[in-house]
C-alpha cells in the first residue's frame, strides 16, 4: 500500500489529487442538501407526533406558497430579461472608445459593488410618499397633485421592486457583456464594412452571434438570482402590501426564522431547489447546446 | 540554530498562555444580549456595580437588532443553533412562552425562588408572563406600555379637554388642525407599519370596545364584527384627514420623530418616548407633551397595549449558576428604581411608580399606575411570532387599503385561529 502511494500510477495520483476538492464539495455542498432534505422529511410537529411527507402536502396546498412562487416566477420573467436589455445598452455604450475608460468603467462597477439590502433601502426612500424624490419630482412637474404611496399599491410596489433589481443588476449584465464584446476582434466589422453592411447588420450579425456564448453565462448567473430574490423586496416593502410582494426565499426566511419551524422552512427549500433544478436544466439544455 | 530558538520561544509562550488560562478560569465572563432600545447605556452601569460586589464575573454586552422581531430573529438563530455564546439575554413580553417551549430558556425558579418571588410587588401582567406551566422562565427587568401623547399646549390653545373616546378626539384633532392651517400637522399619528406595532394598532379599538383577544387558555375568542368596527375607527380617521394617508408606511421611531418636530397633536407610542420628546436635543416639543389614558370606543372602556423587557438565561449557557445570581441582582427593586431614575423606563414593581425619588425625576409615573394596571397583554402563546406576523401583516394591508377589514378579519381568525386552539 505505502509503496504504492510513493510511486502512484495515473489513476491513483488522480484520485488522491481530487478528492481533498470531492471532500470539500461533499462537506458545503452535498451535506447541506442532504440535511434539508432530512430535516424536511423527518420533521416532528409540536405533540412529537412524525410528519413524514405532510410537510410536502401542506406546502402544495398552501396558498402562500403559491403567490411566492408566483411572485419569485414574475420577478425572474420581468428583470433578467430586462437586465439583459439595460446590461448590454450599458455595455455597447462602455465599449465606445472613449479617450479615459476609468470613468466608464467605474460607474458600470458601482451599483454593482452595492450591497443589495442598500440598493432596497435607497429606493425605497426613493418611493417613499412623503419624504421621496420620485414623488417630489412628479408632483413638480405637475404630473400629479397629491403624492402616491408607490410601495403600499401591490402593482406599483412590484413594478418599483422590479426597476430596483433591474438597476442593481444590469451592471453586473455589463460587465460580463463588456468582457465579451471586447473579445469580437475588430477585422470582422472591417470586413463587414467593406462588404457595405450598415450599423443595424453590423450589431446582428455579428455583435450578437459572437456574444452569445457571454450572453447565456449571464442569463444562467442572473436567472438563479433571480430565484432567490430576498434582499430587495425584504427591505423596501417586507413583502407588503399583505404578502403582494413575497417572494419565495423570503416565506422560508420567514418561517424557519421568524416562525422557527425548521420542518415546514425546509420543505419549502426544497420546492425551491427543485424549481432552480428544473430551471438551470432548461437552460444548459436548449440555450447553452444553441450557442455552443 | 533558528528553528530551535523558534522552538523553546513557541514553548514558552505556550506556557504562559497556560498560567495565564488558569488565572483567567476564576474569571467568568458573562455575554449579554440587550437591544439598543432598551438602554445598554444604563444597563451596562448595573453590571459595573454589580462586578463591584461581584469581581469574578465580569459582564460583556452585546446589542442589535433594532426592533423586537429583528431581535427575535437574531435570537432565535442563535439559538436554533443551541449555541452558548449568550447567557443572558433581555426579551420583550411576547416571547416567554415561545422560547420555553422551544426549549431554548433556562427555568430560574432554582435562582430566584419559584413563583412565589413574582408575586406581591410585581406589576400582575409581568407574573402571568413569565410563569409558564409553573415555572419562572424570566425575570421582569423594564415596563412599558403604550401610551397617548399630547400637545398640551395646542390643547390648552384651542380649550379642548382630553378626550375620552375616539370619536372625541377626532373631533378635537379636527378642531385643532382647522384652527392651526398648517398642511404638515397630523391629527394622530399611530404605527401601520407590519411591525410589532401593529399588533397593537389592531388590538387597541378592539379592547377598547370591552372586547378579549383570547381566553386564559391561549384559545381564540375573536369578536369578528368589533375587529371590524376598531378598524373602520382608523380608516374613518384616515377619511376624516385625522391620520395621514401612508398610515401603513408608518414605524415607531416615525411617530416619534413626527411628534418630536411639532408636526403631531395626537400620538401613540411606547412609555419610552417620553423621554426621547423631552430630553433630545432636536425635540421642539419640550415641555408641551402630556400623557394621557387611551380613549375608549364609544360605550367601551380605555385599554392599552402592555409591553416591558425580561431577562431570560440561554438554556445552553454554560454559566448557569453565575448567570442565575445575576438575574436576580437585575430584576430587584434596585435596579427598576435605577432605570426609572436614569432613563424614564417604566417599573415593573407597582411601589416604585410612588416612589419619591423616581417621582423627582419623573413626575407622571404616579398618573402611569393606573394605566398600566389596567393594560392588557398581547396573546401569550408558543407560535407568537407567527400569530404576530398574520396580524401585523394583515392590519398593515388593511391601513394600506389593500384588503378590506372584513376580508383582513376573516383571515386572521381563520389563520390565527388554526395556531391558538
């Protein structure tokens, strides 16, 4: 045996290279799962009495669970790609050749380097009936005569929810974007220039081909941020008004911290697992195969 | 030559670190969780005084969470985590029963000698609060309560007496901002907020009306028709311009913040208010707040919600006998005299709202008695923080007009009811 690891053949050096990383990731990733997913199952209600599977039935009829899955799904749908769309207008405009691109650069980074619960308490002052800047600004220019109470009107308090992580992560969109875009070498517009093709042609046929393997990278990032939205709507409206505004992590945050039900916390992480599963799956299947 | 220098150095000093273990052993040092609110300032000149008596256990403070649900959270992490880094921590009326429950609270009958130790002085609400199924499973450390304030001089301006019930003092809200013209100034601010508060905004028209929340036994006895009636007396209020259309943007420190800029006339809030309207630097109300009972509903009978802060002992804490000695130091008459004294705090034993030398200092403790005999409790029950959560929520989405309060009403009885059978 000990000689054997002193002159390891190929497959055994491999396995002892790679299992420290295999101990790792079976310590933080596989564990953790494991457990939810006990603890989900082998939940005990007040009384002692076991649970077994009743967490998952409550869960599936619970009516909660259905408006934060609803809530977290319309979140997703509305501002990855929105993200997107701002991400890339930001990362065209910081591609331009400007003289100094610090600047550029920097202003691209911050909102980005914003913790998230700090970009949800700006806005929500920036909402705020009395005392917000976006009412201030309305009611100067006579667009309304008595302020809104944007966060405590359940389309309104979504829509500014929306714009929020729209702003906060369209610069992370850029970023990635940007790195792609400055890969596309600069003969290909040459040529295309020569062939007489216009900007609009240009920016199809070649930007965007060329940026696609950068463009699905960036979706997957965002779309499973996207599912685990808490910070934002957590700070700027506590899922209020009622629970218009709940999102999926935030009722298990809720219920496994402020109701200290592990079981029932659990079981809904579980469901949210499934669901970033089966999202993630989609993706690496149909759009990652395309661009690749 | 340098790797054995390296080597008797690092042996040395292990050595020394050793004795220095030793020594430090006869040295306990207690953690305690207090939150911002409740005065760290004050409590950690209790401790100081008690390490004087005491020279072994040495206190160490820890603070956060701004609210009692962020502390609730913070709390209930820690110890969910069955983790001993507190022994003791200070927690709000609401959460006895649920920390016992869990398992999370020490009982300190061993300590401080059974239930019979909470009885006589007590203020009543703090012995049915912290003896669960016989046991004491914390020590009252602070009251509160919420109380009305009130500009004493835009009521002397315009002679209008303290009102009695709601509809008296929409009137003379109504009356006073008529007269004073000036679009900033709020008839009554209250807390729609979906935080603890609310729980209290809902409740408070609700007993006003003579009506109970819950039976002695944790059972639900919800009056559906008067939850309504005490939430329509708000939402007519907003209608009437008396309360501020964004009630249900509103928090505690809000109102507080309002009242103490001179844009409030009416304002409900905590006992520790009082101090913060005429003791701060930025209060240009000083000197012209009064307090006052809650006004009833019409042919009902003034009812206040009842706050105020224990001491609990982290069931995992490995002090627990040190831990133990000082609770009771912090739950005696002394220290409720001292925090009266220095920071306004209500007592918690009924003698010290008569005492002379708090009264010095803080003149209406004496009109406070009354009051805070008579406050109510909010339901004690293990699933609080839940029942809590449906009713602030709910309360706030109503304020926000989101839900009807019938619809509102239906949904907390109906869910609240599931948790308190």
């Amino acid at each position: 045996m000990l000689s054997k690891l002193r002159d390891p053949s190929e497959k055994t050096l491999a396995v002892m290279l790679l299992s420290p990383a295999f101990a790792l990731l079976l310590a933080i990733v596989v564990y953790p799962i494991g457990k939810l997913i006990y603890n989900s199952l082998f939940a005990i209600d007040k009384d002692g009495a076991f649970l077994g599977l009743q967490n998952y039935v409550d869960v599936w009829q619970d009516p909660l669970f259905w408006n934060a899955t609803q809530n977290t799904l319309l979140i997703t749908l509305i501002t990855v790609p929105g993200a997107l769309i701002v991400g890339l207008a930001l990362a065209l405009l910081a591609n331009l050749p400007f003289k100094r691109k610090w600047p550029v650069r920097l202003s691209l980074l911050l909102p980005w380097a914003l913790p998230l619960s700090f970009a949800g308490l700006i806005f929500a002052w920036f909402f705020h009936t009395e005392y917000g800047v976006v009412n201030d600004v309305l009611m100067r220019l006579g667009l309304q005569d008595e302020p809104t109470s944007w966060l405590l009107k359940p389309r309104w308090a979504f829509a500014a929810i929306c714009l929020t992580i729209i702003w906060k992560t369209a610069s992370f969109m850029a970023l990635i974007l940007l790195a792609g875009l400055q890969m596309i070498p600069r003969s290909l517009y040459e040529a295309a220039e020569v062939d007489g093709a216009n900007l609009w042609q240009q920016f199809w046929q070649i930007t965007i081909p060329m940026l696609m393997p950068s463009i699905v990278v960036a979706l997957i990032f965002r779309t499973i941020t996207a599912l685990q939205t808490f910070d934002i709507p957590y700070t700027m409206t506590k899922g209020g008004p009622g629970e218009a505004t709940e999102t999926l992590a935030m009722l298990i945050h809720k219920y496994t911290i402020d109701y200290s039900d592990i079981g029932f916390g659990s079981t809904l992480a579980v469901f949210m697992f499934v669901i970033s599963l089966v999202v993630t799956g989609f993706y690496l299947n149909h759009i990652g195969k395309n661009a690749a | 030559m340098k790797k054995r220098q390296a080597l008797k150095f690092t042996a040395l000093a292990l050595a020394a670190g050793l004795c220095a273990g030793s020594v430090w052993a006869q040295q306990t040092t207690l953690r305690v969780f207090v939150g911002p609110n409740q005065r760290p300032d004050l409590q950690q000149k209790l401790f100081q005084e008690y390490n004087k008596a005491n020279p072994n256990v040495k206190v160490e403070i820890e603070t956060g969470g701004a609210t009692s649900e962020l502390q609730r959270q913070y709390l209930s992490t820690v110890l969910n985590a069955k983790d001993s880094a507190i022994d003791l921590f200070l927690i709000d009326i609401v959460n006895p029963a649920q920390y016992s429950s869990k398992g999370w609270i020490e009982p300190l009958d061993k300590y401080v000698g059974g239930p019979a130790a909470l009885r006589n002085d007590y203020l009543p609400v703090y012995q049915q609060a912290n003896v669960i199924d016989g046991k004491v499973f914390a020590m009252p450390s602070q009251g509160d309560a919420m109380f009305m304030y009130y500009r004493k001089d835009l009521l002397a301006k315009y002679g209008v007496a303290e009102p009695k019930t709601w509809d008296e003092l929409a009137a003379a809200a109504k009356k006073i901002m008529a007269g004073e013209g000036n679009a900033n100034l709020q008839g009554l601010s209250i807390q729609g907020a979906p935080i603890e508060g609310a729980v209290c905004t809902f409740l408070l028209p609700y007993w006003g009306q003579g009506k109970q929340f819950n039976d002695a036994g944790g059972k639900l006895t919800l009056d559906k028709p008067a939850a309504v009636k005490g939430l329509n007396a708000w939402l007519g209020m907003v209608d009437q311009g008396v309360i501020k259309k964004n009630v249900a943007e509103v928090k505690t420190p809000d109102t507080v913040n309002e009242f103490k800029a001179g844009q409030v006339v009416f304002a409900i809030n905590w006992g520790f208010a009082f101090d913060r309207f005429k003791d701060d630097a930025d209060s240009k109300v000083k000197g012209q707040v009064g307090v006052m009972p809650l006004p009833a509903m019409a042919g009902g009978k003034s009812a206040t919600c009842m706050g105020g802060w224990q001491w609990a002992m982290n069931a995992y804490s490995t002090h627990k006998d040190e831990a133990g000695k000082l609770i009771k130091f912090l739950s005696s008459k002394q220290a409720s005299a001292f925090v009266a004294k220095e920071g306004s705090i209500l007592p918690v034993f009924q003698s010290v709202y008569a005492d002379p030398e708090v009264n010095k200092v803080v003149p209406w403790f004496k009109d406070a008695l009354p009051v805070v005999l008579a406050a109510q409790s909010r339901p004690m029950v293990n699933d609080y923080g839940q029942v809590s959560d449906i009713i602030r929520t709910t309360t706030s989405a109503i304020l926000a007009r989101t839900k009807t309060p019938e619809a509102g009403v239906d949904e907390i009885a109906a869910r609240v009811g599931r948790l308190m059978r």
